[in-house]
C-alpha cells in the first residue's frame, strides 16, 4: 500500500486525482500506475485501469488471476467492474470513498450486478489516514484555483 501511496502523491504533482494502485503476484509488484486522466486528456485512465492493462502486458495474458491489487482510494465503479473483468483475487483499498466508490460504499457493484468473478475487498485501514488527507488537500488547493 505504501507504493500506491506514493504513486498517488506522483498523480497529485500532474494535477491529477491523488490515486495510486499496485498490482502483486506471488509477493512481488508486477505493475504500478496513477491516476493520468488529466495528465493524458482521457476519462478511462484510472490508476486501476492502466495498472491491470501493464499486468495482463507484463504476463501476456488476458486474466490476472492469483493477482491482489492495492489503491489508494475504494475504486469507482468502472474500475470495480474492470477488476472483476480481470478476475483479480484481492482489493485492497486504503480510504473508503462515500460518493463514488463502487465496492463497499456507494454503487457496490458486487452486490447489486451479476458478476462471474467476484474478488474479495479488503478495506486496509492503516493507510485510510494518509490516504485522506492526501484528496482532502489536493480538492482543498483545486478549490483555492
């Protein structure tokens, strides 16, 4: 979780939303990303979603299964979605996200949509702290523009 963290302080420096995610198999990191919607001009480039897209380059397969990944914040629910797409085992999130979470807080897509794959989440609340202030200040400074 510490790389996710750092990873979302990276987005944070190019204006972007402060979201990291780590993706590990077998113990180790075999892909990292932030958040690069402003940074690259697109909706879709969540942390998450070009974290899974480096994962599935890097072993050269369609479906990460026996992968975790660790974010900085509950994903949303595209990502949520995309995750479940790519049948990944283990979420791990550092903050909850109230308004536009998508797991445990406000669409929880793996508990109103079907799904084939359902990974487990995990809520991982010893980085919550870091993780909150780290969007509280980035929207506090985006509101002062």
């Amino acid at each position: 979780m510490k790389q996710a963290i750092i990873l979302a302080k990276k987005a944070k420096n190019h204006e972007d939303v402060p979201i990291g995610a780590v993706i590990v198999k077998d113990g180790k990191i075999i892909a990292k990303a932030e958040n690069q919607v402003q940074k690259k001009k697109n909706p879709l480039l969540h942390a998450e979603i070009i974290a899974i897209t480096k994962a599935c380059k890097k072993l050269n397969a369609k479906f990460l299964d026996g992968c975790d990944i660790y974010v900085s914040l509950e994903p949303c629910a595209m990502c949520a979605v995309a995750l479940s797409f790519a049948r990944i085992k283990r979420i791990y999130f550092a903050a909850s996200d109230e308004k536009g979470g998508g797991i445990l807080s406000n669409a929880k897509v793996y508990q109103t949509d079907r799904h084939l794959w359902k990974p487990e989440a995990i809520h991982d609340e010893e980085y919550a702290e870091e993780s909150c202030k780290l969007l509280k200040d980035f929207f506090k400074e985006r509101r002062k523009k």
